[in-house]
C-alpha cells in the first residue's frame, strides 16, 4: 500500500511514520509528502528518507478546488492508498474527502470531542484547567475534527505544565498512536461502524 502524508510545518509525525516504515512496523510505502508550506521542514524529511516531496503552492489556483484537483493528480500517480494529514493546516473541502472515503487520517492534540475545531487545542485545554489531555487518530470526514476515532492515548496534565511541556507529552503519544494507527489500516484491521472503529 502506498500512503502520502500532508503536512504544512515541522514533520515530526511525518518522522515516526517514516521510522515505523523502516523498522519494518508499517507494511507500506511513504511514496509522497505534501505541502502547502514552501519553508516547511517536513519536505527536508522527506527528501532525506529519499520520499518524493511536493510543494503545492494555494496562490497558484484561482480556487480551491483548483488546488485540491492538482493534489489528486499527485496522488493519483503514486496510486496512494491512505493519506495522513500531520499538521496539515487547511481543511479538505467535502468533495476531497468524498473521493478518498475512510481513506484519510488526522490526528488532533486532544481527546476529541474536546477542543473539536481549535487551532490551538493544547492552549485551550490549560485554559479550562482540564486534568487530562491526550491524541487522537480519527478518519477525516466532510466536518471538522468529526470523523470516526481510531486511536486516543491520555496524557495527566501537571500543576506546573506549560503549553510547550504539554505539547511535547502529547507529541510523545502522537508519534506512538499515529504509526500503530497506519499500521492497522494497511493490514486491513480496522472497520468502521458508524462512529465506531473496530480493531480486530
């Protein structure tokens, strides 16, 4: 199977896929990476794992399902399987996602339902001084941060957590979460029942 990774900023998810691939934990192929940030460093990473990487700049189409038609066709010629959106900051639009059903992951920094839709989740949970937080994998829908929950690992959130020792507990479970995720998708063990995902 081949999968393409979407990313707009550092990689680090893009990096513990691209280890648990190697390590031979995900039967599969990383054939390309994505992005719509030209300064990215998740394009370094994937011309290092000699991975193709594209930028696709939004400014050069007149609209976004321009954009979007482009992405298709890289995806198209790599005959991708399933995409992983890791830290890709823009959302797909419904008839995207209409083209790739149950064939596309994100993964959020909260334990969805909670922080559904935030830009900045891990800020947003310290603000409401919750006492847990954590990941979570979960099949794109046509909503936002909606679609059926692969994956959640929990994290404890300390008195003296900051947002960036916050983020890095939750980064440490997001790079186990996601690889496992990809891992159980390309040997055909997950099914999706409605909300549920079942693992067998």
């Amino acid at each position: 199977m081949n999968i393409a990774v979407f990313c707009s900023g550092e990689g680090t998810n893009l990096q513990a896929i691209i280890e648990a691939v190697r390590g031979g934990d995900i039967k599969a192929r990383i054939s390309l990476v994505i992005s719509d940030n030209k300064e990215a460093h998740c394009l370094q990473r994937a011309k290092k794992a000699a991975i193709r990487a594209i930028f696709v700049d939004p400014k050069e189409f007149s609209s976004k399902e321009e954009f979007e038609k482009k992405i298709i066709v890289y995806l198209q010629e790599e005959n991708i399987g399933l995409i992983a959106l890791a830290g890709f900051m823009r959302m797909l639009s419904p008839s995207f996602v209409q083209n790739y059903p149950n064939k596309i992951f994100n993964i959020h920094p909260s334990l969805l339902p909670a922080f559904k839709g935030s830009t900045n989740a891990v800020r947003d949970t310290l603000n409401y001084g919750m006492k847990i937080s954590g990941a979570t994998v979960h099949f794109v829908d046509e909503k936002l941060d909606n679609g059926p929950i692969v994956l959640q690992r929990v994290v404890e959130i300390d008195e003296e957590d900051s947002e960036e020792s916050l983020r890095q507990k939750i980064h440490r479970q997001e790079h186990i979460i996601y690889p496992l995720a990809i891992k159980l998708f390309a040997e055909g063990r997950l099914k999706v029942e409605g909300r549920r995902v079942k693992i067998s």
